[in-house]
C-alpha cells in the first residue's frame, strides 16, 4: 500500500532520468508523490517524461534540464518547480559520476553540488526562514563508509557526501530547520555507472579484475535502493543517518574492494 505520507507530496530528484535516479522517482510517484527530474540528459528525460505522463498523468511530473554544476540552473530548476507543482518538500541529491581520470569533475559533480544544491534547497525549505521544511536525502555509497580500492576520489567524494549529511543533520537538529538529512550507502547496483566503470578507473585499472569478482557475485537492482529511500522519508526518527543498502552477496565483501 502506499505511503501516505507522501501523498501530494512535492520531491525535487537530481540525476533522475536513469539508474537509481529514476528508480527514485518512480517510488515517489507511486506513493503519491509529484515529482520535479532535473538532469543533464535532455533526450531521456523527454522520453521518460512521456511514460510517466501515461502512468501518473501529465500533472505529476516535471523534467528540467539542470547541470548541478551551475548554481543558475538549480535555482531556476527550484523556483520552476514550486511554480508548477507546489512548494518542494523533498529533495533527493542523487546526480554523479565515477571518473578517476576526470577526477575535479568527479568532485565537482559528486560533492561540490550536493552542497550547492542543498544550500539552495534550504532557501525554500527551512522553517527558520519561512519553510515547510522535509526531507533531503543524498545518494552515497557503500564507497562513502569504506574505501572502493580502485576509485580514491569516488571514495572520498561519499565520504565527503556522508560527512555532510551528519553534520547538516546535527545543524538542523540544532538550529531548527525542520529538515531531516539522511544519507543513503548502496553497495554495487546495476546501472551505467557500473557497465563504464572499467573505463573510468584511469591509473587504478589494473584493480578491475579484483572488482570483477565481487559485481561477479551479484549486484542490486535499482527498485531495492528505492526502497531505501522510501525508509529513510517516512521514517520520521532519521536523521543523520547512512543507511548501508546491500545484497546478501556484498554483505560479504571486503578486501579489496571494501576494506
Ligand atoms: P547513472 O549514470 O545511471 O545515473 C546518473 C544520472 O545522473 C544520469 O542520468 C546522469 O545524466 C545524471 N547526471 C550526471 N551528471 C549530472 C549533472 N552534472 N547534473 C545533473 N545530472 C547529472 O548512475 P547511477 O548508478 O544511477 O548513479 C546515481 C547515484 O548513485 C550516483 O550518485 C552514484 O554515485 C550513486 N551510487 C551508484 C552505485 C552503483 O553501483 N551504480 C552504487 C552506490 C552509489
């Protein structure tokens, strides 16, 4: 049954048009949730748009094209979204990249913007000036509470995410934003980002094989970190939180891949 919680709730999700991303958004939506997608990548988001719009009704859903990395179109993205589908209670930083050859990109995307994003959402949400406060959630990773051998950056832009979300959390709790912040720390799920990963670890490939064996042994899919996500919104007790979404298989993992 649906949460009802989330009813008419309004989330803002980042990096939704694929992977978990749009696994996200179609939790929220089928909880009753509108959902704003913003995403650099126009082509799938028109046409995930489309599908949505026959599943939930065209009213649902919103997508803005929106680079994280550009404080302008986040705001534009922010007040687009309170226009057309109500004051933003939720937001999901969900964006990122693994690039450990392009690695100030991988901070820039992976860290940088999770900040700026938040600042930004806070404008909106904190009760401390004029908001309903919510919920902000941040994609992490398993990679965020041990260290992926062969992706150091990666590794330290989900710390950095993890750091984040604790210390905005005890802020909160603190100051009285009326903001929940919680983090969420999947192991590996089936997605792009884990096809290309290979490509991506610059001067560290010679670990893939090392990192084979363990995606060998099984992955997750995107509708289990889903599920995650909708713990960590209706559960009214988290905050701070990095909530460690694994398979039975990666409960398993250590050296070298996590150590
Ligand atoms: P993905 O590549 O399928 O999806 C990422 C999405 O983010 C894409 O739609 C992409 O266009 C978008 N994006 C990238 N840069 C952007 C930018 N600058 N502005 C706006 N959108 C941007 O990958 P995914 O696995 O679904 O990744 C989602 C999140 O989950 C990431 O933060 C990733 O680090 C994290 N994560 C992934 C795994 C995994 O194994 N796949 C594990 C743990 C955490």
């Amino acid at each position: 049954p649906p949460h009802m919680a989330l009813q008419d709730q309004v989330a803002v999700v980042t990096g939704a048009v694929q992977g978990i991303g749009r696994a996200m958004a179609e939790i929220l939506l089928r909880n009753g949730a509108k959902v704003a997608l913003l995403d650099v990548n126009e082509a799938a988001g028109k046409s995930l748009k489309e599908v949505l719009d026959k599943q939930h009704g065209p009213e649902r859903t919103l997508f803005l094209s929106c680079d994280v990395e550009s404080e302008e179109q986040i705001r534009a993205a922010f007040q687009r979204t309170a226009g057309a589908l109500g004051a933003v209670d939720i937001v999901c930083n969900n964006a990122g990249v693994l690039n450990e050859a392009e690695w100030e990109k991988t901070i820039s995307v992976n860290l940088v913007a999770v900040v700026r994003v938040t600042y930004i959402a806070l404008e909106h949400m904190n009760k401390m000036s004029g908001g309903r406060g919510g919920v902000i959630i941040n994609t992490a990773s398993m990679a965020g509470l041990f260290p992926l051998l062969s992706c150091p950056v990666y590794t330290a832009t989900k710390y950095g995410v993890v750091g984040f979300t604790r210390a905005m959390a005890a802020n909160s709790t603190a100051l009285g934003f009326g903001i929940r912040f919680n983090a969420l720390c999947p192991g590996f799920v089936q997605t792009d980002i884990l096809d290309n990963i290979y490509e991506r670890l610059g001067q560290f490939s010679q670990l893939s094989a090392e990192t084979q064996v363990f995606v060998d042994k099984g992955v997750l899919k995107t509708s289990e970190v889903a599920e995650g996500l909708l713990e960590l919104l209706t559960n009214d007790t988290k905050n701070g939180e990095a909530l460690q979404v694994m398979c039975s298989s990666q409960k398993y993992m250590k050296f070298p891949v996590f150590t």
